[in-house]
C-alpha cells in the first residue's frame, strides 16, 4: 500500500472516531466501520456515507437516550429519523434523500450479515424532488469570471477556467492530468482521463483556445509530470474550489468548479442541438438520461417564462 492511500485510510478512520461513541457493542462497531471503510467508492463518497450514519447514530441517542443497537432499531426509529432530516435539521431535499437511501442500503448490508432480521428501512419513501436542470453561469457571468482571472495574469488559473468551462472536466480530473496523457497538434487536441468517476477511461478533446493555452503553459513551465502543480506540489481538489472561489468573490458571482462543468454542457447543446450522445461521451455519463438533465429546465429558465407572462 502506497503512502498516498495509506495517508487517505488513516484519514477516513480519523472521521470514525466520534461514530464510535454512539456503538457500544464492539461486534457492531466492528460491523460499522468495516461497512463504511470498505466500501469500493472514492474518499468523496466515503465522507459523506460517514456524514450519514453518524447523523442516524446521533439521532437516535438523542431520541432513544440508548446507545445504537441494531436488535432496538424499528421502522419508527426509521421514520422519526426523517422527520428529523426535514424539520429540525431543515436539509434540502437532495440531502435528506442522501441519507435515507444510505441508511436503507446501510441497514440491508445488516441484514445480510445477520445483524437484522428485516430491514426497517426498506419501505422508506423518498422526498418528491421536481426535475430542474442544475445551475450554470450564463455568459455574462462567464465573462466576469474569466475577465478577472485575465486580469491577473495568472496563465495557470486561467487554462484551469478555461478547462472547466471550455472542455467540461471535472476537479478531480484536472487534479490527476499528468502531461502524457495530453496529446496536441496544429489541427486538434485530446487528453486522456484516466480513471475517472466510476473508473472509466476516455478522451476529452480540446478546443484551439485551450489547445494554445496549453502549449504555451506546458513550455513556459518545463512540466513533465503534473499539469497543475503550486508551491507544494500537485494542487489538491481543494486547492481547485479555493482557487475558483476566489475569482468567483473577485467577479461578484457565485460559482463552484462543478458549475463549470455544468455552463460547458448547456454551451455544447445550445451549439450542437440535441447532441446528447456526443455531450454524454465527453462528460463521460455511462447512462444518457444522467446527460439528458440539461435538457430540462433550470429555475431561472422558468423564472423568465413566467415574468414574460406578465
């Protein structure tokens, strides 16, 4: 096991800690940390799968005033715990559904081990979500954005933008490019993902500005391994989010590196009508009705309809 994983593990069992104070059984500790360490998900994923059971364990302390047993968990506890989720808590309807279905498949891991008879929360119902498109930066934001990032000549910020945006990587992506997996000529430009979400490999091609912005920052840099690297070395997908954050304030707009990801797609559409199998390849979705959401409305979409009304 290498440094780099080794240094995640002891990261992720760092999370576990206070989930321990609600176990009392150390069989079931046990169960709970294997269920969650082993999962085959990224750090991401973990993170918040850990998030979630933690919230259930505290819950029903705080409910129950008894430490967390599987044999005392019921289908009310199931229920109190939604509602919970949506008034005390007050957690957006994305969220809530989040931990109930990770509560759900956490309690049928338990029920396959012996540890439950029935899983409580198997007839569990989901929140109603309505079916909006995610957010983009229109082009005037767009603009704003990038104009700032020019300003300050920062070349490596600025192709960083510009990738999101332009060519619709995500963070984690970006964070792992390494120089041979780019490959570039007059005429066009690829570079190769590799083990991206779900550890799918494809190549995301390049437009011409992202072509030269590239060759002249990989010249000027003498880069030979990472593609975007800082004082300490590879830039980390936080170092990515603080990075647009700070532009992002700088342009007076509100924009996350996922949001860019997001204005690439609407772009490639608005470009290239309905283009949906093209739009799914460069995402890399292995399932086309996951691309097929940006052809839905967005809020503000349904916000000027119904002002045009008036």
């Amino acid at each position: 096991m290498n440094y780099t994983i080794k240094n995640s593990i002891n990261n992720l069992e760092k999370l576990l800690d206070p989930i321990k104070a609600y176990l009392k059984d150390s069989s079931e500790e046990l169960f709970v940390i294997r269920c969650l360490l082993e999962k085959d998900t990224s750090d991401k994923t973990k993170k918040a799968l850990i998030s979630d059971i933690k919230c259930i364990l505290h819950h029903f302390k705080e409910a129950t005033g008894e430490d967390f047993a599987f044999n005392r968990l019921t289908a009310r506890d199931i229920t109190d715990y939604k509602r919970y989720c949506i008034e005390d808590c007050k957690y957006s309807v994305n969220t809530t559904n989040r931990k109930l279905i990770n509560l759900r498949n956490f309690c049928k891991t338990a029920v396959e081990e012996g540890k439950l008879t029935a899983n409580p929360a198997k007839d569990i119902k989901l929140l109603p979500s309505q079916p909006l498109a995610p957010k983009a930066l229109p082009k005037p934001e767009l603009r704003k954005l990038l104009k700032e990032v020019e300003i300050r000549g920062n070349e490596r910020d600025l192709l960083i933008v510009e990738m999101l945006s332009g060519a619709g990587f995500r963070v984690s992506e970006l964070a792992n490019m390494t120089i041979p997996a780019i490959s570039i000529t007059e005429r066009q430009g690829v570079a190769t993902v590799i083990n991206g979400k779900g550890g799918k490999t494809r190549q995301v091609p390049l437009n011409n500005h992202i072509r030269q912005l590239l060759s002249e920052y990989i010249e000027k840099n003498k880069l030979e391994d990472r593609l975007f690297i800082g004082q300490r070395g590879a830039l980390t997908t936080i170092a990515f989010n603080k990075i647009i954050d700070f532009y992002s304030k700088k342009a007076g707009i509100k924009c996350h590196p996922h949001t860019l990801r997001h204005t690439f797609a609407y772009n490639f559409l608005e470009q290239n009508k309905g283009d949906i199998v093209g739009l799914s390849q460069i995402l890399g979705h292995s399932n086309l009705n996951t691309t097929a959401i940006y052809t839905q409305n967005r809020l503000e979409d349904l916000q000027n309809k119904v002002e045009n009304m008036i």
